[in-house]
C-alpha cells in the first residue's frame, strides 16, 4: 500500500492560508474557553461581553478604530521593509521620535491648528526618519544587522521620552505624572472619538500597497529583497533602495506616533506608545508581505486588544489576557506553516507489495 507523505510547498494560496487561519481561531478559542471554565469563570458570559463590548456598540467600535489607526502605520512600516529583506524592529523607537517631533512643534510653534497640524504631521515623519537614519547607512554602507541598531533605539526613544516628560516639556499646569501638558491643537473627530487619523491611515496603507505592485520603484524594490545580486546585476541601485524603503518605514512609523499624540492621547506621555511598534510586527507577519493584508491583520489585533481591556474588567489579569493572546497568534503561526503542506503519495518500500 502507498504510504502518504508531505511536502512543504514555498508558498500557499491565500483561501488555504484564510481556512486555516479561521480553523486556529476556534482551536484557540476552545481551548480558552476550556481554561476559563476550570478556573471558574463561565466562557459564555466572558464571551457575549465581549461580543458586546467591542463589536456590539458603539463604543467599542470605536475603541477598535483607536487601536487601528496606529497598528496599520506601524504594520506598515514593518511590511515595506520586509518587502526589500529587512527587519525594521524600531517601529516602537521611530513612533516616540514621531510623537517627540510632532508634540515639539506643537509646544514650540503658535498658529492656528490648519497650520500646526501640517507642520506637525510633517514634524512627526522627519523624527521618525531621523531615528532609524543610524540604521540605516549602517545597514546600506557597511552592512550591520538592522535588527540589532534598530531594537536598541527603541530603549533610548522610550527613556527620552521619559526624561522629556518629567523634566523640560513635564506638565507645570495640572501637574499630572510623566506627561507634558496638553496640546494646544487637535485632530478634528469624524465619529465620536475617532480622528481623522484613522481614514488616512488606511488611504496610506491603500497607497502604498498601489505603489509597491503598480510602479517601477515597487518593481525595484520586490526584486533588490527576492535576489539582491540579480538586481545589481540588472543595474537597480539596490543601496538606495534599501535606504529610500528605511526611510519610509521610519516615517510611517513616526506619523502613527504623530496621529496618537495628536488625535488620541493629546499630551506626550511616558509609555504612550503601548507597544504598537512591536505589535506592528505581529501584524506585518500576519499580512504575509502584503500591504493590503495589513488592514484585516490590524482589524485582528485591535479586537484581541480590545478584548484583552474587557477582560480584564472581569477579575483576569493582564499576564491572563497576554497569554491568551499569544495562544492565538501561536496557532495562527501553526496555521500558516500547515497551509505549505500537502500531501503526496510516497513509493511503497521495494520487495513488499502495494
């Protein structure tokens, strides 16, 4: 009898990769459900209030849009870079730069807000260009790992960040902790609390996904992270593109640092970026090298997000929800690899029959 074996296949339709992406979830989610019974709660309940509280009302809608709006410029960030082979980790370092840079202009500038929000938005790219600038040449002139110079400049963003918050720019008005004093100027709101941040940040996404399938600069830049030699062979100037695609993932970064300080938080603070830069790379992974992806990718981890906060109303610790989350991403990961598996007949062993 033919035995059956496996083969892992370098790439997998999109329908494989959704099936067993929705399969993990309700894995995962049994599996919660079953924890959550043995250490006394009712999964149910747990449940329906979550179903209430994020997608079954307003509010929580909302609080989704929120949690959106940086996850897909941090996302992003992380995708474009993947696309030429590199690994940008500083997201979370070049979001504090954009927030330093934006809430400076805004401190330091007097206007009206049609003219500071754009000096702002700008302000907020430039600092998060300026921060992954080091990794950058390092990474195009000598060849240094941009995973190492960029993860370690996410500890000086936050520390500065800190250092800025209780000392020069600290809050002399309300004197509130760690924090400068609130902007001056806003993101006007379109719903409720949602700024106008979030529609841009998915037109940018949208755009950006047009730009890297759609024009030559995309070409280039597809070809330079597929075979580096063959580009400089075919005389694409594999240099600048790894510097100009940096660059862009540094300012994406930095703009969602921009429209968080400016649109959701109003004020610099100490651990404002809650992690979106290194969230961001969960959801690039998710998006499997597609910019397009990144917008269900970030749909996906704003509502494990949200979910997390009403979970945690209801007596379970943030160390339960952070391992509840990670439950799910592992088997998502789980699925993805099984979605390059298929199988194939094997020869039957010579001497025995089939």
């Amino acid at each position: 009898m033919a035995a059956r074996a496996f083969q892992r296949l370098p790439s997998a339709p999109a329908g494989r990769i959704l099936a067993l992406r929705l399969v993990a979830i309700v894995l995962s989610l049994f599996i919660i459900a079953g924890v959550l019974a043995l250490s006394g709660h009712s999964p149910v309940t747990l449940a329906d209030l979550v179903l209430r509280s994020t997608l079954g009302s307003r509010f929580g809608l909302e609080d989704l849009a929120l949690f959106m709006c940086p996850l897909l410029l941090t996302g992003a960030a992380v995708t474009v870079c993947g696309t030429i082979g590199l690994w940008n980790i500083g997201a979370e370092g070049q979001f504090y730069a954009g927030a330093i840079a934006a809430t400076g202009a805004a401190l330091g500038l007097h206007g009206p807000a049609i003219v500071l929000l754009p000096v702002m938005t700008i302000a907020g790219i430039l600092g998060g260009m300026a921060w992954i600038t080091v990794p950058t040449l390092a990474r195009a002139y000598a060849g240094v790992n941009e995973i190492i110079t960029t993860l370690l400049l996410n500890f000086i963003a936050s520390l500065l960040t800190y250092y800025l918050t209780t000392g020069p720019w600290r809050d002399r008005i309300s004197g509130a902790q760690v924090s400068t004093q609130r902007l001056p100027v806003a993101i006007p709101e379109m719903w409720g609390i949602v700024h106008w941040g979030f529609p841009v940040a998915i037109v940018i996404v949208i755009g950006l996904a047009l730009v890297l399938s759609r024009t030559r600069w995309g070409y280039e830049i597809r070809i330079g992270g597929a075979n580096p030699e063959a580009a400089r062979y075919a005389g694409i100037p594999v240099r600048l593109r790894i510097i100009s695609v940096m660059l862009l993932s540094g300012g994406l970064a930095g703009l969602a640092g921009m429209f968080e300080v400016a649109g959701t938080v109003h004020r610099l603070q100490g651990g404002m970026a809650n992690n979106f830069g290194y969230l961001g790379i969960v959801v690039a992974v998710l998006a499997r090298g597609s910019c397009l992806n990144v917008i269900p990718a970030a749909l996906l981890m704003a509502l494990i997000l949200d979910s997390g906060i009403v979970m945690q109303t209801q007596q379970l610790s943030a160390s339960v929800v952070l391992a509840i989350t990670g439950l799910i991403l592992f088997m998502i990961a789980i699925g993805d690899e099984l979605a390059h598996y298929r199988p194939v007949a094997g020869t039957a062993p010579k001497g025995k029959a089939s």
